[in-house]
C-alpha cells in the first residue's frame, strides 16, 4: 500500500500545483508561460481559471480523506482518481494532449497499483 499512497501523494502535488497556478499565479508571467497565454488573454480568462483551480482544491481534498482512511478509504482514491482521468482524458481530447501525461497518466499510475495492492491489503 505505501506504492499507492507514494502515487496518490504526487497526484495531490501535481494538483495542489495546479490550484496555485489556477488561482494565484494565472496572470503571473509564469502562470501565462505554462498555459502559453498573453497577458490580455488571461486577465479576460482569469475568473475561469480560479474556478478551475477550485475544483483541483476538491480533488486535492478527496485523495487526501481516502488516504487518511487508510485501507478503507479505497473507494474513495478509486473514485477522486477516476475524476481526474475522465478529465485529464476530456483536456487531452479538447485542449491538449500534452494533458494527457500531466494529469491523467499519474492518477492512471496510481489506480493501477491501487487496482493490483488493494485486494491484498
């Protein structure tokens, strides 16, 4: 199980990264480098992307409770991770494949070991 949480654990680094750069940093130089934005482009996209930020605060929460639950909180990384797939998938298919690695392939990372670990705990 300490594989799992190691890969949940970057999972929630990833995201927690995420909500910084969503809400804090999305007109920041830095913030407009990694989403390859102007400056006018982000100030006109900015409350969108502290929403969106928002939302990985909530993702970030979730795989936080199913690894404070320990053994019995499978269901819930099953069901956190499985949300940031469909939507690292959905960004790869519509915004960026480059989505595709960042976000969904840890999450994927981390449910196959939980899929392989979780029945032998």
């Amino acid at each position: 199980m300490q594989l799992t949480q190691s890969l949940v654990a970057i999972v929630v680094l990833l995201h927690i990264g995420f909500l910084v750069l969503e809400m804090f940093m999305w007109t920041s130089p830095i913030g407009r480098k990694v989403f390859g934005m102007s400056k006018e482009k982000a100030e006109i996209t900015k409350a969108l992307a502290a929403n969106q930020g928002l939302y990985n605060g909530f993702l970030v929460a979730g795989l936080i409770w199913g690894l404070l639950l320990g053994a019995g909180g499978v269901a819930v990384l099953i069901f956190f991770l499985s949300c940031i797939i469909v939507a690292g998938i959905y960004g790869a298919a519509t915004v960026s494949r480059t989505i595709l690695w960042v976000q969904a392939a840890p999450a994927i990372a981390a449910m196959a070991v939980l899929g392989i670990v979780a029945p032998f705990s």
